[in-house]
C-alpha cells in the first residue's frame, strides 16, 4: 500500500455525483452535421487533408498532425465535406476557430480498422507516432498531446489520474465501472512506452465500485490501486503527485523533473482502442447533468456532436435553463452559444436550474479573512494577488507567484465576499502575458533598429575611408602624371583608348550585339525564375508572387521576340 | 435564447460576509448575559446606545462616501464594532461618551481608511483608545458587581445614559486596579482584604471571561478563524504572568489564571485579536501576532501605567501587522522542496 500524503489547501463543495453516476453509459445519437475543429488539443492546430465535397469514412483521418506538439482529427462518422470554415467553437471568450464539417449520410460506414494487436513488438517512435496519428490528446480537461507527454525517457512512475474530483463529473467513474479492461490495457501500453517501474491508479474514495473494478482488472499486474481522499482539486496534476508521492512538482518545471507522468483514465482507454483496435479518437464518454437536464448520465458522443443535438436528445427543458457549462462546475466556463460542437475535452455538460448553483451574487469588500490563503492548493495568498491584480502591480504578482495559480477556483469558492477571484487572476496573466509579447517585440525591433543604425554607419565609414584613399592615390597619381605632363594628356587618352573601342565594336559588326543582348535576357529570365521559386518555397503573399510571375511570364515573350529577330537576321544574312 | 456569462467557479460555499458577523454577535451572547449578571442593566443600555449611534455614523459615512447603503449595512460589520466597543466601556455610559467612541471607531478609524476590509486598526479598540485618553475618569468608573452592591435597575440604567444627575452608581476599583496599585502586600493578603477578588481573580470577571472563552470556542468550532491568535495570545499571557509571578510576593504581577480570567483578557483573544482585517494573514503570522498581544497586554498591565492593556496591544501590533505578514509569507506549491534541500 503506498503512502498517502496530503496537499495543501483544498475544499469539499457538494458533489452531486449520484444524479448522473447510476445509469450505463448511453451512445448519443447521430447528429446530421458534425462540426469538428482542428485545434481540440493544446499545441498547433491540425491540418485539414480533405476538401469540400469529398466523402469521407468514419475513423478517417481529416486533419493530420502539425509538428510534434499536435495531434490528428478524424471523421466521426461517414458523410460528405460540406465546408472548411471558421465556426464558434467551446471557448470561453466565444471565439471562432477552422472546423471541417461534415454532413453525415446515416451509414456510418467505417474505414477498415488496422489493429495492432502485438504493440509489444514495435518500437517506441512507431507507437509514439500512433498515438499521435490517432488523435490522442488528455481527455481530463485540458487536452495535451500524449505522444509528446509520452516521449520522455526519464519516467520512473506512472500515474494514471482516476481522481475526478469536479463535482457533478461522472465520466471516469462510469468509464472505470465499465470499461476497466480496456483501461487495463491501456496502462499497460503506457508503461511500455514509458518504462515506468511503478504505477499507481487514483481514484477518490467516493468511487468504490470504480475502486473495485479497477481493481479486479488489475489484479494480475503488479500495479497499486490508490485510494485517496474525496477533496477537491486532488486531480489537478501537481495535487495528486503531492498526494501520491509527497513531492512537488518543481516551481516553473513539470512532472517528468521528478520522474513522474501523469495520464487521466479516459486517455488510457482511448490509447488501448487506438493501439489495440486500431480505432481513432472519434468519441468520448460526456458526463449530462444538471437541473436541466432529465435523462441525467453518461454518454458516448461522437466528436463534433452539436451541443444543443445533444442536450435535445438528453430531455433539456430550455425554458429553465439559463446558462449552460461545459466542464465542472467549479472551473467549467459557460458557453457562449449551444451552437458549439464536442471537442475532445468535453468531459460534462451542465445545464443547471437557475436556483442550482450559485447566483450572481453582489461582492462585497475583501476583509482579509484569509480563508483563500486556507483553501488554496497552490499554497499561494489568494488575497493580496487580488490586491495586486485589482491595481494591476504586475512585479508583484509576479513575486507573489501569479504563474503558479492552476484557477482551480477554491478561494473564490470560499470567499465570504462573493469576489471573482479567478476572473481577477485570469485577466492579470492574460495582461501579463500580452505586455511580455509586446516587449519581446519591442526589443526585436530595437535591436534591429540598432542593428541598422550601425550598419548605416559602418557603411559610411567605409565609403569615407575608399573615398579618402581614392583621393589620395589621385592625388599622388596628379603629382606623377604632372611630371609627363607635356609627354601625354590623360583626358585625351581616355577620349583616344574609347574611339578605338567603338572602331573596333563597329568591325566585329551587329550580330555581336544581338547574342549580347540575348544572353543579358536569359540571364535575367534565370534570375527571375529563381526568385519566384524561391517565394513560393518561402511562402510569400498571393499579391508578391503573381507579381513575380508577370515579369517571369514578361521576359520570356522578351527573350522569344529576340530570338526570332535573330533568326530573322541570320536567314536575312545568309 | 440569451446564455448567461458567467466566469467560474459556479459554486460557492453558503457562508457569507453577513453570516459570519452574525454568528460573531451570536457567540458575544454568553459573555454579555455574564456581563449584565454582574453589572446589571447598564451594559444593555451602553450596546443598544453603541448600536444605534453605529448605524446611523455608518449611514452617513456610506452616503457621504456615495456607497449602497442596504449593502454595506447588512454586512453587520458596524454593528458587531459597537457592541465590541459597548462592552469595553464601563456599564451605564453616558450617551455622548457611547456616541463618541462609536464615531470615533466607525468614522474614524475605518471609513476614513476606506471602510470595512481597509482599516488597519481594530475600530472598536480604537474608539476605546480614543475614549480612554480623553476621557479617563468616565472610563475607569466601573460599578461594583452586583454581590457587593445592589445594580441599578433599568429605569436608572436609562437615566444614566442620557446623562441624568439623578443617578449615581456604586463603583469599585477593578481587581486588574488593585493588583496593579498594591504594594507592600502578599497575593493572599490582597485578596483577603478586599471583597472585589473572586476565587481566581475578580468577582464577576471570572465568570464574563468564561462566557467569552466560551462563545469564542464555539466560534472556533464554527471554523470562522484560525486557533492560532488566541491561543497565541493565551500562551504568552500565560508563560509571562508564571514567569513572573514570584510564588504571590508583594511585587508578583499576578498568578497566569488571574491574567486569563480578568478584564478583557477573554474578550480580546477571541473576538478582538481575531479580526482579520486589521490582524496578520498567514497561520503563522496569526500565530505571532497573537503572542506578542499576549506580551505586550502582559507588559503594559504589570510595567505600564494602565491596569488593562487590550486595546493598547492590539493597537500596537496592528501597526506591525503588514511587517508580521512580509516576513511569514508561505511558500508556494513547487517551491517549498527547493528551500527545504538547501
């Protein structure tokens, strides 16, 4: 049995878990149009490889991945194409973002599946790649690449996170109920990538049925089934390792520092069905739940899966509902409109009644009762970083450690002011951030500004100092000439050596000329073609690179009129 | 369909800045039903004066300050500053000292510093202050407890507030006095010669801080603050009064259980030295803050020229409270193992 320990701070809000953790998991229906976005993960968004109009398969891949820190995006179901557009996505500030979307066509004809039964045998790059060409991202909420978390060869314990300590959430919970084989194959697949000695699976005390199917599953392997304590946020990542080993996870470092990686329950089922079965990420278990909601309980939905499809479908009285989250309840964000698709880190929805969670409530005034300091997770002074940020003194929230709050919203939980003081922190980092960006411009532009100034004036210099010897040699030169200066005159020389040249051009006749010019003009051709090659390479504007083909295009009519007059000339000669 | 906005969390836990303050009034009951045992009536009449003089200075504040009145007044705070004020003045106030100290504490001492959350001084201590040096024979009058001299009744105990002549109570020096003008002799002596003295330390006084410690222990199970300021406090009163309480001779400044169970020694480790707003921050912070009260109440009530010394001490460490906070900062998450190898 490992040791437990304990993390700092913490809160026990309800859980309100029952209402949604008693029945199976349900397959949602499919919807007529599937919005997918390419950027469901954290990293660079994937790149779209289907165009509009074109069918595609379900498990198809739609958008592959863009660099290391990516990961793909399949179809979810058969369909055609029907546009690549900007369209609103989850996001707290509403924002658009490119998304295929696909108009299914009710077969679900699915691509063949290439399973991977003997990953054993295969080499860590090839499962690294797999993982990430099938899509796999965290599916605990903030949707990281795995491969890349993955590919680290420093890991001595795996942690796999079965903590769900939101309230309302019962994704997980069902998941481990219900699918705990494939979870025990999915572990297993981690801990061959990583080369982790140890494993320990968390999973709070308020899940025993959970608790014992895990531990069924895993009876053969010799992996410890933790139990730990229902406390809120237990599984935030640097909480749990606290927990799990009495580490901290080092200030501005990650777990891989301490030898450790953290993966959540649902991304190791997913990676044994990406590996195993060969199956891409194209749904996900969604937690639906709230006083809105009456069939309350745990879907399986297709990614892409319009949000109000889903809540119609799920018994959603639209009239008591007044907002809507996607996520927890305690760092969920309300969502813009319902015209929003599934994404892969959708793990709840929550429509609440307007009396389920708490009102707007007016704040009032901070009077340093310091149970944010108590709450805190992050052992950070929730209080004066409110101070700060209200009055924007950003060297020192910095002191004060803003960069290390996870906003996980217990000290505005328990703040008997009301005062939003996540929002507070948010907008702080979010300035931070930005005025570090402009400064980062700012010195670039700087030092080129500086750059060029002492170039300019290096140049000058130079042309000073050719221009000072280059007076110097005339002048010496002037002292020698004017020695023979009776003997020749340089001017008339110069007049003299340039009639010779013409005479002498004169005699070698027009044809000389004519291949001169045609020579000049090819050289230019060539010059020309490379520089639009190389703007294509380097991917310069529409507007540069038509301009780049008309004077291509310009110069070879040129170079051909040319050609043809000389051909003219010398049929006219011969 | 218009969906709200709203920024997380969603939840929030049930106790409110109101409810707080209302279970803080809540607790102070027991030590007022004491205190109105022992000193009859006019304590009622100096909290239902401190009462209504700090709503009204509080009104007027707010709406000079262009604040939501019904807000910020049921937040209670105002409230609970005078009835902690009510019950340092001695009973059967007159009603200009009551509305003085009150105004002193409300207008003064917090919304000229930008009201409730920005005071760095406890207002009620500083309406007190204030009151004890302007005023120092009204404020070391204090009547006899009720086993050495019949109370006034109600009637009486409202003649006095509004300054009638007709009323004159018996008063006694405060146990805290006595010890504090002794010289010459013994602890036993002492307490042999006069009638103030009580089992442990004053008649009366024993009990009223019993009902404090109570109320304040309820609010402790409550968890509406930290253990770390009162027993702070408790524990430095404690070690200093054994230290040097040289076995009861002529010069001992008093056994520890005296120190605990006189005057404000109760009131102020559980209601005054817990306000967090004029108080350190952090647990250990708290934890200092409330043993050097506990000092300097030991200091100035033995060494120093007033008999009771809460308010004094409080004061004083609130000016220090910042500097207390600055050096007893916690580390954050990820930074406490790098300090600990070092």
């Amino acid at each position: 049995m490992t040791a437990i320990y304990s993390f700092h701070g913490g809160i026990h809000p309800e859980e309100h878990k029952t209402e949604s953790s008693s029945s199976p998991i349900q397959t949602a229906p499919l919807p007529r149009f599937l919005i997918l976005p390419v950027s469901q993960h954290i990293g660079a968004p994937a790149k779209p490889v289907v165009c509009v109009g074109q069918r595609v398969l379900k498990g198809e891949r739609i958008a592959h991945a863009d660099g290391p820190l990516s990961t793909a995006v399949h179809a979810s179901s058969s369909g055609y194409v029907t546009a690549i557009e900007p369209h609103l996505i989850a996001h707290p500030s509403g924002l658009s973002d490119t998304c295929i979307i696909i108009e299914t066509d009710g077969h679900d004809e699915a691509l063949p599946a290439s399973s991977h039964p003997n990953w054993r045998s295969y080499e860590l790059g090839e499962l690294l790649e797999l993982i990430r060409d099938q899509g796999i991202a965290g599916l605990g909420g903030a949707g990281f690449p795995s491969a890349y978390k993955l590919n680290n060869d420093n890991i001595q314990t795996l942690i796999i996170n079965g903590a769900e300590c939101e309230p309302y959430i019962t994704a997980d919970d069902r998941l481990m109920r219900e699918r705990s084989e494939l979870l025990e194959q999915g572990i297993a697949i981690l801990q061959h990538i990583t080369g982790a000695s140890e494993v320990l699976i968390a999973i709070e005390d308020n899940k025993p049925e959970a608790i014992e199917a895990v531990r069924a599953a895993c009876e053969h392997q010799d992996w410890t089934v933790v139990t730990i304590p229902t406390k809120y946020p237990s599984g935030g990542e640097k909480q749990l390792i606290e927990l799990l080993t009495g580490q901290q996870v080092p200030g501005g470092g990650i777990p891989a520092d301490l030898g450790i990686v953290c993966q959540n329950v649902a991304t190791a089922a997913a990676i044994a069905q990406a590996v195993i079965e060969g199956q891409p990420l194209i749904s996900r278990i969604t937690t639906l739940t709230g006083g809105c909601v009456a069939n309350k309980g745990n879907y399986e939905v297709r990614l892409g899966t319009p949000i109000e499809y889903l809540l119609k479908h799920s018994g959603y009285s639209l009239e008591q509902s007044q907002k809507v989250i996607m996520g927890g309840p305690l760092m969920g964000f309300t969502l813009p409109s319902l015209d929003v698709p599934v994404v892969k880190t959708t793990s709840c929805i929550l429509a609440p009644s307007k009396t389920e969670l708490a009102s707007e409530a007016c704040t009032q005034a901070c009077i340093r009762c310091g149970h944010c300091a108590e709450v805190c997770p992050a052992s950070l002074l929730p209080q004066q970083l409110y101070w700060y940020a209200k009055s924007q003194n950003h060297e020192q929230l910095k002191a004060h450690n803003l960069a290390d709050c996870i906003e996980c919203g217990a000290c505005a939980y328990v703040c008997p002011s009301a005062l939003p003081l996540v929002q507070f922190y948010r907008a702080a980092k979010a300035e931070i951030k930005e005025k570090s960006i402009e400064q980062r411009q700012a010195e670039i532009a700087k030092n080129r500004f500086e750059a060029r100034q002492a170039r300019l004036e290096r140049d000058a210099t130079e042309r000073e100092a050719t221009r000072a010897a280059r007076k110097a040699e005339a002048k010496t030169k002037a002292k020698q000439d004017s020695r023979y200066a009776d003997e020749t005159d340089p001017v008339q020389a110069a007049i003299e050596r340039a009639k010779a040249k013409k005479a002498r051009l004169q005699q070698s006749g027009e044809a000389n000329s004519v291949s001169n010019t045609l020579e000049e003009l090819k050289a230019k051709l060539e010059r020309a073609k490379f520089g639009l090659e190389h703007a294509h390479a380097s991917g310069k504007e529409e507007k540069v690179l038509t301009a780049l083909a008309a004077s291509v295009g310009r110069l070879e009519s040129l170079l051909a009129s040319e050609q043809a007059k000389q051909a003219q000339a010398q049929e006219s000669s011969e | 369909m218009m969906l709200q906005q709203v920024s997380a969390p969603h939840l929030r836990a049930g106790q409110s800045t109101e409810e707080i303050m209302l279970r803080v009034l809540l607790a102070l009951v027991p030590g007022i039903i004491a205190m109105a045992h022992f000193f009859g009536a006019g304590v009622f009449t100096n909290i239902i004066g401190a009462c209504i003089a700090a709503v009204l200075c509080e009104s007027l504040c707010l709406r000079l300050r262009d604040r939501p009145l019904l807000l910020y007044l049921k937040d209670y705070s105002a409230v609970v500053t005078a009835v902690l004020l009510a019950l340092a003045l001695p009973p059967y106030s007159p009603w200009w000292l009551i509305t003085i100290g009150t105004v002193a504490a409300i207008a003064l001492a917090k919304h000229v510093f930008g009201g409730l959350g920005s005071n760095p001084f406890n207002p009620a201590m500083v309406g007190y202050v204030v009151l004890l040096i302007s005023f120092p024979v009204q404020m070391t009058q204090w009547t006899a407890p009720s086993s050495l001299a019949a109370n006034p009744g109600v009637w009486d105990s409202v003649l006095a507030m509004i300054g009638s002549e007709a009323y004159d109570a018996v008063t006694m020096a405060t146990p805290l006095d006595l010890l504090k003008q002794n010289d010459g002799f013994m602890v036993s002596a002492l307490w042999q010669q006069y009638p103030q003295f009580g089992r442990f330390s004053g008649v009366g006084w024993e009990w009223i801080n019993l009902a404090f410690l109570a109320g304040g222990v309820w609010l402790l199970q409550q968890k509406i603050f930290t253990w770390h300021a009162p027993v702070g406090m408790l524990a430095v009163l404690g070690l200093m009064s054994a230290l040097f309480y040289d076995g009861g001779s002529s010069s001992s400044g008093g056994s520890p259980l005296f120190h605990w169970l006189s005057g404000a020694t109760m009131l102020g480790a559980f209601f005054i030295v817990t306000d967090p707003v004029s108080g350190a921050t952090s647990n250990l912070g708290r934890l200092i803050f409330g043993a050097l009260v506990g000092l300097l109440v030991y200091c100035i009530r033995v060494w120093g020229s007033y008999p009771d010394a809460v308010a004094f001490a409080v004061l004083l460490m609130n000016f220090a409270a910042p500097f207390i906070d600055y050096y007893t900062q916690p580390k954050p998450y990820g930074y406490q193992a790098r300090d600990a190898d070092k």
